[in-house]
C-alpha cells in the first residue's frame, strides 16, 4: 500500500501517520521529520532546509523531491509507505507519480485529515509551547496556513479528480481518529 496522508498543520497527521504505517506493516516517511533530523545533524541538507523552514516556507521542490526519492527507493520501502508531508505542491505530485512509475506502481490512495481551523492554530500553538518549535511562532504559523492554502490544499482537489481522496473527520481522540483511518484503508 502506498498512501498520502494530507491535511494542514496541526492536524494530528504526524501522529496518525506512524500509527497508520505500524498498522499497515510499512515505514512512515515524514519530510519534515527527515529536514528536522538533517537539521539537528548540522548536515549541508539541513542548513539549506532551515532558513526555509524557520520561515514557514517550503523547501524548494528539487530538494525535496531527490530526497524523497531516495528514501522511497530503498529497500524497506518498496513495498510500500505512509508518506507524511509529501507532496505539498502541484510539482511533487507530478515528481511523485514519476519515480512510482519507475517503479511500476502508483499511489494506491490519498487520505485528507479534515479539521476545524481553530483547532489547528490551537493545537500548533500549543506545540510551539512544548516542543519549541520555531516553525510554530504566531506569526510563522499563520504564514505556514496561507503556504498551505495557496499550494497544497488544492492538491486535494487535484486527487479527488483521480478518484484516490478519502477525507476522514480528522477531529476527537487519537484512537478515534486512529479507527476512521484503519477504516479507510480496510483495516
Ligand atoms: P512538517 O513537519 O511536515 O510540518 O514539515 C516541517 C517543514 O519542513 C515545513 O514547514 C517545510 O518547511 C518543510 N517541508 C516538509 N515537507 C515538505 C515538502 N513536501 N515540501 C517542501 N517543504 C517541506
């Protein structure tokens, strides 16, 4: 199985995601855990991703993309994946779709974590507070929200056309949100 786990951030995605993935028996791949462990590596990736995500930008497209496939063509991933963070723009949808077909596969599906915006900015206000994010300041949140709204959300548009979106109500417990989602995937 190959799946896109979507929705804004603060929705719970990263959470749902591992959860997902233990479920399904294959790795979790989140971009921004993997700019974040590149960042605290002090690696030459992690430079260039931070003054991006500091700024609640988006790391640019060929950066990400050559990342991601990479990570997606070693071995424990080519059975399948929970991709978390990926795509976010109309570029990586397409970059996607081309290195599955490299592979000869496809996504198998696209599920969107719908939620209430002020639940959201709640929810990510409050792990600015624990985690000390600097990606989650007032400010640089509510420009992160426009990022998603300009570029990704209609993304999900995009793969509703192509019959692949599942949108889950992504409000309430974890394990509530957790059984919708197995739901989703037959599970
Ligand atoms: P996340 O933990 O998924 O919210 O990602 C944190 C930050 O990493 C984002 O705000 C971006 O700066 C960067 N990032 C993660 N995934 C992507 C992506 N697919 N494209 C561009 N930037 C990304």
């Amino acid at each position: 199985m190959r799946i896109v786990l979507m929705g804004p951030p603060g929705a719970g995605k990263g959470t749902q995601a591992v959860g997902l993935a233990a479920a399904l028996g294959v790795p979790h791949i989140s971009t921004g855990d993997i700019f974040r462990s590149n960042v605290s590596g002090g690696t030459k990736l992690g430079q260039l991703a931070k003054t991006f995500m500091d700024a609640g930008e988006y790391v640019p497209d060929t950066v990400t993309n050559d990342m991601v496939r990479d990570r997606i063509s070693q071995q424990d991933a080519l059975e399948g994946f929970v991709l978390d963070g990926y795509p976010r723009t109309v570029a990586q949808v397409i970059e996607l779709d081309n290195m599955l077909a490299t592979q000869g596969h496809l996504v198998d599906s696209v599920i969107e974590l719908e939620v209430d915006k002020k639940a959201v900015v709640e929810r990510l206000l409050q792990r600015a507070a624990e985690q000390n994010r600097m990606d989650d300041s007032k400010e640089v949140l509510e420009h992160r929200l426009g990022v998603y709204a300009e570029q990704t959300a209609p993304l999900i548009t995009a793969y509703q056309a192509r019959g692949l979106l599942r949108s889950i109500n992504g409000m309430g417990s974890v394990d509530q949100v957790k059984q919708r989602l197995l739901a989703a995937v037959g599970l």
